[in-house]
C-alpha cells in the first residue's frame, strides 16, 4: 500500500482536541475541560519531575511526583472558569496566584477526583474495553 503523505498533514485530519463539560451541583455553572495532547502530557511530567540522588548507587535518578503532575494535568485541561482570574481566586482566599490551590480550595475531594477522571477519560484515545478486544483479534 502507498503511502499519502497528504492525508497524514494537519489540515487533513480530525481536530484532536475534545472538549466536556462538567457539572457539579454547588456551581451554577459547569466547568469546561479539553483533552491534552501528548506534547502537553510531555512537559507537564517534565514539570512534575525532579532530579534525587540515590544514596546507595550515588546517581541522580528522575522521580516524578504523580500528585503534581495530576494537580497540573487538571490545571492544564480546565478551559472554564478562568483559574487566574483575580476575582475568582480572592473570593476563595487565593494570594499567591496558585490556580491549584485554587482548585483545591474550590472543589471537594470527590469533585477533584470526578475532574481527573473526566480529563483522562476525554484525553484517552479508546476506552479499556475497545483495546482488549483489539487485543483479542
């Protein structure tokens, strides 16, 4: 079969990027997320990653701490409410301009927990299930 670069051009194929919204009772209004494409995912980690030295092998290793990386994940995807908006975050105690800490203090864990869901679910290509049957054939 040969190959069409042209069908592989941006301009040629499906806009990636979904969005969804998610609505949570105590908001009169939902929040708007996207899904993150994998350049995005790249260097979120990358933020989310420091340098340890390893005190048995004297080496610097990579660790990434999951927690920050999915505070920045959830920062990232969320297109509304503005989460560096002045008003939004003096209403919630927000001094330092930390849009996590403003989430934080926004949403309860549980709501926390449905957005990480939401985002990875959008940012997912194919559901667990479509991959085990690919699998399966």
């Amino acid at each position: 079969m040969a190959e069409n670069i042209k069908d592989f051009l941006m301009e040629n194929v499906e806009n990636p990027i979904k969005t969804e919204e998610v609505k949570f009772k105590r908001f009169k209004s939902p929040f708007k997320i996207k899904s993150l494409m994998a350049d995005e995912l790249t260097k979120l980690r990358n933020d989310a990653t420091k340098q340890v030295l390893n005190k048995k092998t004297h080496q610097y290793e990579a660790r990434t701490d999951q927690n920050k990386l999915t505070d920045l994940m959830i920062e990232a995807s969320i297109v509304s409410p503005n989460l560096h908006n002045a008003e939004l975050m003096k209403s919630y105690g927000v001094v330092d301009g930390d849009p996590t800490e403003l989430l934080q203090k926004m949403l309860t864990m549980s709501e926390y927990g449905e957005l990480a869901t939401r985002i990875n679910d959008l940012s997912s290509v194919e559901d667990a299930q479509a991959v085990k049957e690919t699998a399966k054939n």
